[in-house]
C-alpha cells in the first residue's frame, strides 16, 4: 500500500518540525530545551501556576522529570524557591534576575519574529487555531490545558479588571495574559469575530 499524506498530517509534521528546529538544542546554548521550556513556563505562569506540579502538567511529564529540570535551574540561579504563605507545605517558583537576563537569549526569539510578520487579525485566528487544538489534544489525552484569564471559562470582567470563579477572588494586574493551570477551556474561539469563530467545528 503507498502511504499518501493528507493536509493533516503535513500540518502535524510541520507543527513537530518548527519545534524543533526553534528549540535551540545545539552546543552553544545555556539551556538544553527542557531546561528552556522550564524557564519560560515559570515566566509566562500567573501567581497559582508557578509550582513543580503545574509545571510537569504543562510538560506533560511526571514529577520528578519537572523536579529535576527545575533543581538544575534553581542550581544555576536561574530560579528561586519560596514557601507558600498560606500553606507552609507548598512552594512557589520565581524567575530571579539572572533568569530573566537568559531569557534574553531564548531560541524561540527567531520563531518569535516571524510571527510578528503575520497580520494581526491572522495571527489572533492562528492562536485561536493552534489553542483549541492544544485543549483538544489535552482532552483526548486527559491532560490538564492551559490558557489564559481572557479565554478562560472561570473568568468574568469586573469594575477592578476581573474576576477569576476558580479561585473566588479578583485578578491582580499581572495575571492577565499568564498561564493558568486552573484554566477552563471553552472560550478561547469565541474571542474571534465572524466566521473565525467556527474554527475546529464540524
């Protein structure tokens, strides 16, 4: 039998093949991938989310792979630990200064810029895209799927900017637009206007 590839499949193998060729797995960086996704991960995660568990959810990986990657970080100053104020027994992960001067240099700058290129109103119809594949693919997988307060189900607008039903309080400035291992997914397709919002339907 000849194999004949579909529109699927080189969609899902040029999704694999920009992975990789953006991830910066060569002799000269600081960071191997894992170790970059790490960081980036604890960069772009709200306040709940930047724990080891939320991590080795996000990497779809188990706890002590996460752990290691994040111990190799904290090693290098690149991340730092601190108890939970509220639960001793819980940590919280921060990026120190040195973490966010080696972002700097993150591989996926090149990747980045090119994006940049696409137009507005395509590069917000690519993300819707590329967002309900990723919650799809979680769901089929029973994995958690991450997202971010604006296209989260738990989210309501509020007079103080938002409100978050997960967690029953308001939303601090900054966790707008970061990572939330609590997000419910559901929305993010009704950001879009018109007949973008039929994306991934049928």
């Amino acid at each position: 039998m000849t194999y004949t590839s579909s529109c699927s499949d080189e969609i899902a193998e040029l999704l694999i093949h920009i992975g990789r060729s953006s991830r910066g797995e060569d002799l000269a960086s600081p960071l191997t991938a894992a170790q970059w996704t790490c960081l980036r991960f604890f960069a772009r995660a709200n306040r709940v989310s930047r724990t080891p568990s939320a991590f080795a959810s996000f990497q779809v990986t188990t706890r002590g792979t996460a752990s290691q990657t994040i111990k190799t970080l904290e090693e290098k100053g690149l991340l730092a630990r601190f108890r939970s104020d509220s639960d001793g027994r819980s940590v919280r992960l921060e990026i120190t200064e040195q973490g966010h001067e080696t972002l700097k240099a993150d591989p996926l700058a090149d990747l980045m810029s090119v994006i940049d290129v696409i137009k507005p109103k395509e590069r917000a119809a690519f993300l819707a895209t590329l967002s309900h594949l990723s919650e799809t693919l979680a769901g089929l997988r029973g994995a958690q799927a991450f997202g971010t307060c604006e296209a989260c189900t738990h989210y309501a607008p509020s007079d103080a900017g938002g409100y978050c039903a997960c967690i029953a309080a308001e939303l601090a400035p900054d966790d707008f637009g970061k990572l939330c291992v609590n997000f419910g997914s559901g929305g993010i397709l009704s950001l879009l206007p018109g007949p973008s919002n039929e994306i991934g339907k049928g």
